[in-house]
C-alpha cells in the first residue's frame, strides 16, 4: 500500500493542511450543507434529523480542532505492543499495523467525513466514505476540499474516496467486494445498520442503537443527579449517547421526580412513566412495554422507579443496548456494582452519558461506536482502526 512508505511527519502535516483548509473554505461548506438542510425541511425531516445534518461555524471549528488533535496524537503503527524471547532463541514481536481499506457508511453527519478521513491516515489506512443522499451536497464538499492538497505529501487522493452517487445500489455493490475493502463501518439509524450487516460479506464493526441509561440511586446527590438528567436528555436528544430511559430508585423518587419532571418539562422533554412514576407525576403518559426499548432521538424520556441498583442492573441489561449507562451515587459499594454488572461499552458514575465521544475521551475523533465485543468496543479512534503482525526474528533455527 502507498500509505505505508508515507511517513508519520507527513501525515500530520497533511492532517493539519486538512484543517486549514476547512477553515479556509467554511462559507462555502456552510452553503452547500444550506441547500441539504433546505432539501431536507421541505420533504418534512424530523427536528433531530435537521440538527444532526446542520453544520454552523462552531461545528465546522470542531472539524478544524478534531483534525488538529488527531495530528498530535502519536502514531499507532509500528508500536510493539508486546515482545518476547522463546527458549530456541527466537524473538516474537507483536506489531500495531494498519488495517487495510475502511468502507465508512453513514447518514446525516457531514463530519464524519472530515473525522473519519483524518482517523484513517493518521493510522495508515485508506477510507471509502459513502454519506447519506440527504447531506451529499455538504459531504462533497468537505471531501473536495480535504482532498485537494494530499498529493504535496505523497499521498494519493485515492487514499480518501468518497462515493458520489445516492442510489442504494452502491452501498450493496461496496458490501459484496471484500477483494478491495478490509472493514465497514456503518455510523446511522438502526436500519441502515440492520441492512448492512445483514448483506455484507465484509467484516462489520458496529452499533444498533443507543438505548441508554440514567439510574439516581438513594444515595445520590439529588443536585447533581438533575442537573446530570437535563445534560444528558436535553444537550441535544438527537444523538446516540443522549439518555432514553431515568431510572429512579423507590425512597428518593417522590423527591426527585417532581423536581426533575418540572425541569424536564421547561425542556419541554414528553415523559413517559411507569405505573409507580405516574403516582407521583399525575397526568402524564403511561410507559408501554416498547418504550423500554425505544431509541427515541426526541424530546421524549420514559421513567421507571426501581427498588435497588440489583433491579437497575437487570432492567439495563435487558432493555439497553449496551452502549453508554450511568448512575448518580455517593455509595462506593453500590457504585461498584453499578459498574462491574451493567453489560456496556461505556459505564458512567456521577457523570453524563454524552461524554461518550472520541473527542471527549481524547481520542481525537472517532470513526464510530462500537457495541460489539469483539476486537473495538465504545468509541473507536486510532489504535481500534488497527490490527497486528507478528515479527518473528531467529537465527537460523529449524523446528524438531
């Protein structure tokens, strides 16, 4: 591959060149993603959906940032992860390599191309982007304007694709070449994340959805429990680590609740409560068996008051989606618990769930989250878009 002879100093200068020229050419990226965000109004698109495709200036600054941070994050490949000597003289080392051609899919987040793009060089990988139809026009651009001036430091456009057209087709016809790509990386909905890893003869690293969790403990502190609630419902519900579901425990719910419910209500966030949470919040709409499950990208949270952090446990393992799940305590104990027990990539104590974030973590970016368990799990930066050789250095030895 090209991208191995390319050095780690001139991948970050390509990075920071990436970086400036997003900065040089905000007005025009912010005038195409207009026309997708115009496009997307008219036929009627959720709120949500207009937020996650909506690029302004300070998200366009944290494009510039990521990519800036990404460049002074040491480089993954060629670290020895491990090494060791056998008896017969040999010397194995285990050795960080690039995975190969990455295929990202994914829908309204014109970022994730400029993210993805300086993930995948940093670590010496080369990407296929495929973005959503309803935000081709900002995606295009950001790929025109990231791509233009790789050549000065070796590295071929190619390094970077990005598929151009909007038929389905050529997602189906990316899934069923594994002669050209490594690994997909679906970033959306859940059924277009159903769709690829059901027809992809590619290996897939993935998240269905994110169904997460806020548990208050009897032990919490009731101040920052709620000020944690809004943060993590209400900073912006549309995303995949907001909270869907509060779960409160018995003896402080009659205190908690109103106060949260008042607050919830300003947001004006719809709650949706259990046959004990609606004794105390009169009036509001009772929580069906399917809004355990719902992944609501909304202004919408249900509520279930629970007797312990056992029962809190048990409900997240069975309704989540092993994403990102937190508890309020001041128990060192039942923290403990909360922590080893609840079956997640991220689990949070007396902190909120939108923390989960490449960023956030200080991983520079993120090519996606991943709930799965094997190889990548929570968000995925530098070393998870990297496998491993063995070097096995001997001195003429023979095996008997």
């Amino acid at each position: 591959m090209v991208l191995s002879a390319v050095s780690t100093k001139d991948r970050n200068k390509a990075l920071l060149a990436m970086a400036d020229s997003l900065l040089k050419n905000l007005r025009y990226i912010l005038l195409c993603n207009a026309r997708d965000v115009s496009r997307a109004k008219k036929k009627g698109t959720s709120g949500p959906f207009i937020d996650r495709l909506s690029l302004t200036n300070e998200r366009i600054k944290g494009m510039v940032e990521s990519l800036r941070s990404v460049a002074a994050l040491k480089d993954p490949v060629g670290e020895i992860i491990k090494e060791w000597k056998r008896p017969n003289g040999l010397l194995i080392k285990k050795v960080r390599v690039p995975i190969g051609v990455i295929g990202i899919i994914y829908e309204a987040r014109p970022n994730v191309t400029s993210d993805c793009a300086g993930l995948c060089l940093k670590s010496g990988n080369a990407c296929v982007l495929r973005g959503g139809s309803d935000s081709i026009s900002s995606n295009l651009a950001i790929h025109e304007v990231i791509t233009k001036d790789l050549e000065r430091f070796g590295i071929p456009k190619a390094a970077v694709s990005i598929i151009d057209v909007k038929e389905r087709r050529a997602v189906d016809f990316l899934l069923s070449a594994p002669e050209f790509v490594d690994l997909i990386i679906p970033r959306g909905g859940e059924g277009l994340i159903r769709h690829v890893a059901g027809i992809s003869r590619i290996p897939v690293i993935k998240h269905y959805k994110g169904v997460c969790h806020l548990y208050i403990d009897k032990y919490a502190d009731l101040k920052k429990a709620l000020s944690i609630t809004l943060n993590a419902k209400v900073q912006r519900p549309g995303v995949c680590n907001a909270i869907e579901t509060l779960l409160v425990h018995k003896d402080i719910a009659k205190a908690f609740l109103p106060k949260a419910a008042h607050a919830l209500k300003e947001a004006k966030v719809e709650l949706r409560g259990c046959p004990k949470t609606r004794q105390i919040l009169k009036g509001i709409k009772g929580a069906v068996e399917k809004d355990w499950y719902a992944e609501y990208l909304a202004l919408i949270l249900a509520v279930k008051v629970v007797d312990d952090v056992q029962e809190a446990i048990r409900f997240i393992n069975r309704y989540g989606s092993s994403h990102s799940d937190a508890i309020i305590t001041k128990n060192k104990k039942i923290a403990d618990e909360f922590l080893k027990g609840v079956d997640s990539a991220c689990v949070y104590l007396n902190a909120s769930t939108r923390f989960t974030d490449g960023y956030q973590f200080g991983l520079g970016a993120e090519i996606g989250i991943s709930t799965d368990k094997i190889h990548a799990r929570g968000p995925m930066a530098l070393e998870e878009i990297t496998s491993y050789k063995y070097l096995v250095l001997g001195s003429g030895q023979i095996r008997t």
